[in-house]
C-alpha cells in the first residue's frame, strides 16, 4: 500500500503543533480503526467510543512515534491496546448494564446508542452502501478493475500497471474517474 | 477543478509527484477538498467491508472537540503557518527545558533561603547576646499587666496556671521571656503579641 508519504508529512505536521493535520488522519482511519475495535467489542456504541479514545491517545503520544514503524500500524496498536484495556476494565467492573426498564432512560448507555445507532444512521449507512455497489456495478470493466485491485486489493500504482498492462498514466486516471462517478452518486447522501 | 480533484485521489493513494507539503496545504485549507477526501474514504471502506453497521459522520468532529478541549489555547496552531511553527519549536523547547527549570527553580530557591536565614540570625556577638538576655531578663521580670483573667464564662476559678505563676516566680518568668522573645521575632508591630490568648486550657473540668 504505497511508502505512506501522506501520512509521515501528516504526522510530521501534528508533531510542528498543527492539530487540522491530526484531523485529516482522524479521517482517513476512522473506519479501519472503528472496523478493529470492533474486532474486540460488538456493541456498536461502544467501539465508537474506544475509538475516539485510541485517537485521542495517539494524539497525546504523537510526539514519542518517531516513524520506525507505519502510522497506522503504531496507531493500530494503540487502538488494540485501548480495546484490550477496556474489555479488562469492564470484566473487573460488576455487571453494569443491568438496568430496570423503567431507570433505561436515564441509563447512560442508552445516549450513545442513540447517539450513533438511531434508525437514520443505520439507514443512512445502508443506502451508502447500496448507492456505493450501484454505482460500481455500473462502472465500465477497466474502470471497476482499476478500483477494485486498488481498494480491496491494496496494490500499488506500478502493480495495477503491470496487471491491468497498461501505463501507470492510464491507471492513475482510471483510478480517479472510478471514484469520481461513484462520488458523484455518493455526494448526495452525505450533504 | 477536476485536475484538483485528481491530485487529491493520487494524494491518498501516496502517488503524488508533486509537493507533498504543498497539496496537504491545499487540502486543510479547503474543506471542500475534505470532504471529497471523506467520501473517497467511504468508498474504499465500503469496498473493504470496514464502514461501520451505523457511520457516525461526525466522528472525526468529537474527536477533535475532544483533544481541543484538552489543549491549552496557547497549543492551538493553524495550519503550517510561520507563528505556528515558531510556537511548536517554543513549545518543543519548553518540553526541553522544563526539567532543568525545574532544578533552576529549586536551586534559586534554596540559595534565597540560606541568604535570609544568615541575613536574620547572624552568629550573635557576646555582647549583643548579653545585652539581649538582660533585656529579656528585664521584660520578664515585669508582670504583664491586664488580660490574665480567663475569659470563658464555663471556668469559674482562675484555674491552676494563675496559681502557679503566682507561686512559682521562676516559671512566670520562663513563661514572660517565651512572650517577650517570641514577640521579637513575629512580623507584628514590637510590643503586640499576635496570637489569641488560650482561655482556660488548664481548666480541671
């Protein structure tokens, strides 16, 4: 997946003291991350959470990542580490979710599944997902190869040239217009 | 536009010939350009299969709220700008020196006290000494008109202290230069003892 440049002049800019830097990185793995969490707790709610708290913990030891390892790969662990943290903490904890169904409302718990898991997003989330496939399977062959080898695949620039044989010129632009004609669909739902 | 657009989809997938620096730039100042970089997100997320059942579109948003509400105002730096980046290094330096100003700190602190100290109690000449303990004889030797009565209504006796004092001249005295010595040294004005009196703390109740 590429040298990781974006991400060593991004870490390098939160490290000067520019937090926007930290901003883009927040959302260029908040997926991966929430994806990860998630490995480790089911409840939605609470991933989001450990999430936001990995994030925030990299943030504060940004200084101490000197670049010997990939960001995501060090932001990875702390992510790991966070979830592991919390599934301790709560085992240790005396089973806290237990709640009347008359005290439910004022249960904390309750906020955060409200928060991320009300029917608009779990619906919203569906029709990114539907309008995201659509629009793919409606792709043209090169088009769709040329995204598919990139995304899931995770090849390089020069690897899809020597797969799809064809310059790495063409895949640059095959790759861009992929995602511009999905974008275009896409953009709608998001605004 | 579209060639903007471009940039940033070569931007992600780490393929840029161009400035890295100049088109991260382009990218935090223009939200627009952020937007485009999210959705480009979620569509290889969604490839993936990592979007999550329910996609907190302002994720990113609380998590920033989030660390700016730790940060002090003073850590809170745009973009790339010069100020910006004179306040990182001043902060790296602050990170830096802060333990040796710690020392410094302490040091200066230590070296003030002794100064005092020497300045307050420098060693007595015989004769400064001599004339000193006549004075403190002297003033305790006095009876300390006034005040001696205990004031809480609860004590209906004098109480023992008045006793002994009246029988024990010597302890009177002890007592009278303790006051008198005291007195010389506490901030108040000469001659005003600054304490409360204790009413009846040897009371045999």
């Amino acid at each position: 997946m590429g040298t990781n440049l974006l991400d060593a002049e991004l870490v390098k800019r939160v490290q000067a003291g520019d937090t926007a830097a930290f901003d883009i990185l927040v959302q260029k793995y908040q997926h991966k991350v929430i994806n990860l969490v998630g490995r480790f707790v089911a409840d939605h709610a609470e991933c989001q959470d450990i999430a936001q708290d990995a994030f925030i913990k990299s943030f504060r030891a940004i200084n101490s990542f000197r670049g010997d390892s990939q960001f995501y790969t060090w932001l990875y662990r702390i992510a790991a580490n966070t979830a592991k943290n919390y599934l301790a903490s709560r085992a240790r904890k005396s089973p806290g979710y237990t709640v009347d169904v008359e005290d439910a409302e004022h249960f904390e718990g309750e906020s955060r599944l409200k928060e991320y898991d009300n029917p608009e997003n779990l619906l919203l989330t569906e029709e990114i997902k539907a309008t995201i496939f659509a629009a793919i399977e409606k792709l043209p062959e090169d088009l769709k190869s040329a995204i598919t080898l990139r995304e899931i695949d995770g090849l390089s620039y020069e690897e899809i040239a020597d797969v799809m044989d064809c310059p790495i010129g063409t895949v640059r632009s095959r790759i861009f217009r992929a995602r511009d004609v999905i974008d275009k669909e896409l953009r709608p739902l998001l605004e | 536009m579209k060639q903007q657009d471009e940039k940033l989809s070569l931007l992600l997938d780490d393929d840029t010939e161009a400035d890295i620096n100049a088109e991260l730039g382009e990218v935090i100042a223009d939200v627009n350009l952020q937007y485009r970089m999210r959705r480009y997100q979620i569509i290889g997320a969604a490839m993936r299969n990592e979007l999550a059942q329910a996609i907190n579109t302002d994720f990113h948003h609380q998590v920033m709220a989030n660390i700016r509400a730790e940060l002090p105002p003073v850590a809170m730096r745009d973009s790339g700008s010069e100020t910006a980046r004179n306040s990182a290094i001043a902060f790296m330096a602050r990170s830096w020196f802060r333990p040796f100003a710690g020392l410094t700190v302490a040091t200066s602190v230590a070296l003030v006290t002794v100064a005092l100290w020497q300045q307050q109690d420098p060693a007595p000449k015989d004769d400064l000494a001599s004339a000193d303990q006549q004075k403190i004889e002297q003033l305790a030797g006095q009876q300390i008109a006034g005040g001696a009565e205990p004031v809480s209504s609860r004590v209906q006796s004098p109480g023992t202290r008045w006793k002994l004092e009246h029988e024990s001249p010597v302890l009177q005295r002890k007592l009278n230069a303790y006051l008198v010595n005291h007195t010389e040294y506490s901030n108040s004005m000469q001659g005003l003892i600054p304490q409360a009196r204790v009413a009846g703390f040897d009371a045999e109740q």
